[in-house]
C-alpha cells in the first residue's frame, strides 16, 4: 500500500478531503527522504580510495539509513491504518451506559495504539540526525549539501511527528504514560535543535554560501 | 519520470550511487508533500456550514496549493534533467584552447540553467509558508497540526533549495547574476524563519502540546 504505488496517488489522496494519509504519514515520508539523502552520501563515500579511512564507519551508517529508511516508509503506511481505528472506536454505540464505557475504554486503546507510529517516526528521525553528525567530516565532500538536507527534513519530520504525538496524548487519559512520554521525547527535541543549527551552518560554511551561513 | 513510478522507486534511487535524484530534486519534493498538506487542510473547509464564511478565501488558497504542488513535482524531475547537463558540459574536451573556450561556455551555461530548478522551487516553498498563514486561523481547526506540519516541511525544504541555488552560484562567474540572485532570495529566508516560528508556536498552542509550544 503507496509503497508500490505512483508517487502521485499518495501526494493526490493526501491533498484530498479523505482523512488519510494525514500530517502523521506525511511525516513519517519525509524522514525517509532524509533517511534516503543520507544513504546516497554513503554510497559516495563507500568504495572510494580518498575515503578508505573511514570506510568501515561510512558503511556502517550506510546500514543503518537504510534501516531507518524501510522503517520509515512502513510507518508513513502503519500511521494511514491506526488513525482508522480510532474513528471506528469514536464510532461505536453510546446508547447505555455499558456501551459508553466500551466506547470510552476502545477510544483510549485506539488512541494509544495511534500514538506509536508518530512516536516511532520522532525516534527514528532522530537517529537520522545522529548518524549525519559524523557525515559532516567523513562523508563525500561533494555532497555535504545533501547531509544538510537530510539533516533539515529529518528534524521538521521529527517535530511533525511531535505534534502528532501530542494530539493523542491530549486526548489519553493515562496520566503517567503522558507523562513517560514527554520525558522520553523532551531531550530528542532539545538535541535536534543544537543538531539542525551546528550542522545547518556548517554546510553552509563548507559551501561559501552567503545566505544561511 | 518518477512522479507516475512507484514512491519506493524514487527512493531508491535517491538512496543509490547514482547522481540524481539528489538534494534539489527532494527538496521539491518534500515542497510537494507540503502543498498537499495545505491542499487537505482546505479541502476539510471548503463547502463545511461551519466555514461558510471563509469559503471563497480558502478556495483561492486551495487553488494555489494544488497549482504550487504540480509544479513542485515537475521541478523534482526537472532538477534531475538539468543536472544531467552540467555533467555533460564538464565531460566535454579540452585539449584546445578553442575546445577550452567552449567547455567553459556550455559549464556557465548548464551552470545557469540548473540553477534554475531549485531557485523555483525555493519561491514556492515560500509560498507554500505565506498561504498557510491565514489558515491558521480560517482553515479547520480539527486539521491545525497539518498546517503546522506543512510549514515545517515548505521551510526545510526552502532552505535545502537555496543551498542548492547557493552551490551553482558558487561556480558561476557573472557576479551581476549571482548578487540579483541572492537579493531575491534573502527577503524570502528571512521571512521564513519568522513563518515558521511564529506558526509553529501557534500551533502547539492551539493543540495544547507540551513539547514543542
């Protein structure tokens, strides 16, 4: 489902009045696009004499962007299918008072369970950033900018998964997972920051730009 | 090309060895997965009773965004052709001064082409930010994170074109050419930055988020 399908069908039904894909799968299909720039800075670096030294390290990160890559793209579509189930729990019978507190109690599971594909999406953009750092000075000279690019995608995927993380949690009433997970996203958020500005400015450095340095 | 291929597809190749599609082509892109987001948010207003007073506003906006995200995702083949040409014009010979004179033309010529594709696609990204503005407040507020996820993605994609309109620059010699080209995007970056930060904010507070507001 869209993975296999023209990239025009996933952008048309996501312009679209139907609810899905929505802002949370978007997301999800930018950071493999940092995820898939990422890679391809690898693919330049692996291989080459002038890069030999760093060879073993470039592959292994080489590695882990495609993981995150294929994570990514089975997020942009697990996020299209949890969302669903949380309109059928919302659309379940409220006549008596046992169908309310059926309803509520599959509204607060549905929610939960829709919580962890953005949640999944922040963590793995995260890493995206993570693994460019060391690209800055080990990767292809030639396409630092794309390591700036991959570095720009992957934290506004990242802070849009945020966003759909919190809208499920205003909605969660377990207090104490709310609260778990604020304080695992927290410090992700404060790192991606200081990363996407350090690393934003150094591309930009390295390429004489004028604007953005 | 791409755009009616499968979505793992163009992945893929940008993951890959090959040269394109690289930077300025995902930049248009991740531009593109922003429009429709503006697209869907529009869509969810249009012909609502509770929006009838904003309909024709929005309309005029929806009609922009679909207008910017076709264009969007011709300039993410387009990026990949004209990059093509500049290759082509380096590999040409010279061992002549006349063949040398050449060279050097159809390089400053490819040069001015290709920067082209990522100039455009910096401008509409801009748009993108300006277009989501009022929607803010007009658009369904059931959608607000989708235009907080649309601003994200039109500003990192704004930037990542501009770095790529920057390395052009960098080898173009007609210096009249590439100041005009920078005053032309400096207004537009500055603007950006304060798009982004000042609808980012409203959103998580508007979506009572904790992180990010």
């Amino acid at each position: 489902m869209y993975i296999d399908e023209p990239l025009k069908k996933y952008l048309d039904e996501a312009a679209s009045g139907a609810s899905t894909p929505g802002g949370g799968s978007v997301a999800a299909l930018a950071g493999a696009l940092g995820a898939a720039l990422t890679s391809m800075v690898c693919n330049f670096t692996v291989g080459k004499k002038k890069y030999k030294d760093v060879e073993a390290e470039v592959s292994q990160i080489l590695s882990e962007a495609e993981e995150l890559r294929a994570k990514l793209l089975d997020l942009m579509v697990a996020d299209t299918q949890v969302y669903g189930k949380v309109s059928t729990a919302y659309g379940m019978p409220k006549d008596t008072a046992e169908e309310k507190e059926a309803r509520s109690a599959a509204i607060q599971d549905a929610l939960k369970a829709a919580m962890g594909a953005p949640l999944e999406t922040a963590i793995c953009c995260h890493k995206i950033m993570k693994i460019n750092e060391p690209l800055l000075e080990k990767g292809n000279t030639n396409l630092i900018s794309d390591v700036g690019v991959a570095i720009l995608l992957a934290e506004s995927a990242m802070r849009s998964a945020i966003m759909n993380v919190e809208i499920n949690l205003s909605f969660i009433k377990d207090e104490a997972l709310c609260s778990e997970t604020r304080d695992k996203l927290r410090p992700l958020m404060a790192e991606a920051t200081e990363l996407r500005s350090k690393i934003y400015k150094k591309v930009n450095e390295a390429i004489g730009a004028e604007l953005g340095a």
